[in-house]
C-alpha cells in the first residue's frame, strides 16, 4: 500500500442542525468537518499498530463531532455522530482486521446500551 490517507467527510450536517433546533433563533447549521489521519506507515498485519490507528481514528472522530453543548439531544448527537465518523473511516480503510476492530466495539457499545435501558 503507498501512502493512504483517510478523510473523516462528515455527512452528519443533518445531525448538527437538528440538535440546534432547541431555539430556532439560535440554530446554526455547521459545515461537515473533516480530518485526516496518516495511515500510510500502519502495518495492517500487526494488531498493535492497527488497535492504535483505530483510537486515533476514535480521538479524531470525537474531535470532529464534539459541539460543546451538554444538554441530552446534542450528546446524543455527537454520540451518533462519532460512531458514524469511525464507520465511515474504517469502511474507507478497507482493512479486515481494522474491521473487524470496529465491529467489537460497536458490539460492546450496543450490549451496554441493552444493559442500560433495561435498567
């Protein structure tokens, strides 16, 4: 592989406007953030560099989709946003075990979330 580089192309305007929406006066539509991380030195044989590409890929993530308002929607909303900015990340990559990364903590968020609603 030469020198890859991912783009986070955030299509989660909707989401950011939508949160907005607590006063209309106050919405503000924001642009779709994007950044990059450097892929192009991951060797995507060794688990160690791929577990550590993937919190980059998180901490990036959470960059881009933090909008600084704590009430509940807009937590929400980031919250969806930056398990949608690591998807579409890790789809671009196209790397099985990356993949495979992903889906273990997306299934662990999805059994945490399980286990506090039916609390």
């Amino acid at each position: 592989m030469s020198r890859f580089v991912s783009r986070f192309a955030l299509i989660a305007t909707a989401a950011f406007a939508a949160v907005s929406f607590a006063s209309v006066a106050t919405a503000e539509i924001r642009e779709p953030a994007a950044v990059h991380v450097d892929v192009s030195k991951v060797n995507f044989a060794n688990a160690s560099q791929v577990r550590s590409l993937y919190h980059r890929i998180e901490v990036a993530a959470s960059e881009v989709c933090n909008s600084d308002v704590s009430d509940p929607m807009t937590v929400e909303a980031d919250a969806a946003c930056r398990q949608q900015a690591v998807r579409n990340a890790v789809g671009e990559i196209g790397q099985p075990m990356l993949s495979a990364i992903d889906d273990e903590a997306n299934s662990r968020s999805n059994q945490l979330a399980m286990t506090e609603s039916n609390r």
